[in-house]
C-alpha cells in the first residue's frame, strides 16, 4: 500500500490545450484534407487519436494534396511555411502565444541575439528563422566562446528551457563582463511545473513523470526530481509502471505539458489498482 501525491500544477500546457483544441475544430467541420505539419504533441496516444479522426502528420508539403495544414505550439520554421503556402496549403497557425511574442522579438530585436535554448529543438528552429539580425543559438558553456565583449546582447529564451543552464550561462556571461538584456525568460506554465515536481520531492520517495523522453520541458522535470535525491522515473505510459517505483509510502506523479488528462487519470487508476491511494489535496 501507498499514498500517491499529484503535482498541483502538471499535464497540458495553454499552448498545447490551444492547439488540440484547434486540431478539435478541424477533425470536426473541414471539408479539406487536413494535416498536422510534424506531430502535434510530444505524446504518440493523443498524436494516434487525431490521426484516427483524419488528421494526418506530414513532414513536408511535397507529393501531398494541399489542404489545412496545422501548425503546432512550437512554430515552424518561416521558410517552412512559405514552402506550404506556395504549395497552396491555408495553414491554421497553433503557435504557442508565447512562442509568437519570441518570433516578434527576433524579427525586431536592435542588439545582436543570444537564444537560449536546445539547437535541434523545433521551437528553437522556428523563432531563429525569424530573426532579422545577428543571433546565436547558446546551448551550453562552449556557444559562449568568441563573443564580442563590447557588444551588448538581447537574451530571448526557449519557452521550456532548463531554468538551471539558464542560470548558468548568465553566471558565465557575468564572469566574462559581457553586457546583455533579458528579453524573455522560461514561460510560466514551465516554471509552475518545475516548482510542483520540487514540491512533490520534499513529501515523496518516488516520483513518477508521465511524457515522452523526447520533450523538452518533460525531461526537464525528471531531471529535477532526480537531481534533488529522490528515486525518479520517467515512463512514457501506465504499461511502463515498475514495481520498483512503487515500492516506497509515498509517490509523487507528475506529467510533462504534452500529456492530456486522460492520460494522467489513466495512469493514477493503474496506481490504485497496484494498492495506491489517491491523497486529495485541500
């Protein structure tokens, strides 16, 4: 037997709930083909369910007939879009409003850029395209070497950022004398997450995070409960449940901002049918 704790604050982001809900609307009234340009979430269970109901997820917009293409909370990439729109595409824009005012603030930034974020990352990519002067994606330590130390830098971060880099490299720009200007920092449905994971820590042996190891800001709550000393685990869904994460009194669940509710309540059912009890909080 043991007590399951939820986080006070986890599952779908704003962004993420703005862009299901508009993939909702085009499943239910289009006529046209419709499509999602990359997956619409980092969770293949809710990316099979749109699927199911003729959303289909393309890469690009070659040898596919044109239609309503969706596109998802992280952006796309500016000359990704125009390829679709030449392609004759209507894209339906589900870029997370945070995302946007970051696309905005490339396209009109004055100073030279420092973007914080992951190189790969799809968010990265689409607000980088968007930059109309000189940027620089700063992953790590090592993207900080060979700036120009007279130069003054506008910082624009990654919306899921690790709080903890970020940190980090504003120490060691601190340690070079290189001047900057935050622009924007992690958003706050990240930062809320990450302070409920900390929460759960303080009351709980285990933590469980619930999301797909491929999402930014799901492996930056799994690194946290780790890293605070508590045995952490990250599961992509109920199926992957140990009995080594339940074998303590007290389990924290957690899930990443591309987990529905469903999948949250799927996973706490399965807990209780392996001896959990859900402690409801006042």
């Amino acid at each position: 037997m043991f007590n399951i704790h939820l986080a006070s604050t986890y599952g779908f982001c704003r962004g993420v709930q703005c862009a299901t809900e508009l993939a909702d609307q085009l499943v239910a009234s289009s006529r046209r083909p419709i499509y999602s340009i990359g997956k619409l979430v980092h969770n293949d269970a809710v990316v099979r369910r749109y699927e199911e109901r003729g959303l289909q997820v393309i890469g690009s917009p070659e040898g596919v007939e044109p239609g309503l293409a969706l596109v998802r909370a992280h952006g796309i990439p500016l000359d990704e879009w125009q390829a679709y729109e030449k392609a004759g595409f209507t894209l339906v824009d589900g870029t997370c409003r945070l995302v946007k005012l970051n696309h905005m603030r490339c396209a009109k930034a004055q100073l030279p850029v420092l973007f914080f974020g992951l190189r790969k990352h799809a968010e990265t990519l689409s607000t980088v395209s968007r930059a109309a002067g000189w940027i620089r994606v700063v992953e790590d330590l090592g993207d900080l070497d060979d700036l120009d130390p007279t130069w003054t830098y506008d910082i624009i971060m990654q919306t899921t950022f690790s709080t903890l880099k970020a940190d980090r490299l504003l120490a060691e720009l601190d340690g070079r004398g290189i001047a900057y200007e935050i622009i924007s920092h992690v958003c706050p449905a990240s930062s809320r997450r990450r302070r409920a994971v900390l929460e759960l820590c303080d009351m709980c042996q285990s933590v469980i995070v619930l999301g797909e190891r491929q999402s930014a800001n799901t492996s930056e709550l799994y690194r946290l409960a780790k890293d605070r000393g508590v045995a952490a685990w990250l599961i992509g869904s109920p199926a992957e449940l140990e009995d080594a994460m339940i074998s303590c009194c007290d389990v924290g669940v957690t899930a990443g901002a591309s987990v529905d509710p469903a999948s949250v309540d799927l996973l706490i059912d399965v807990l209780g049918q392996k001896g959990g009890t859900l402690i409801r909080r006042l």
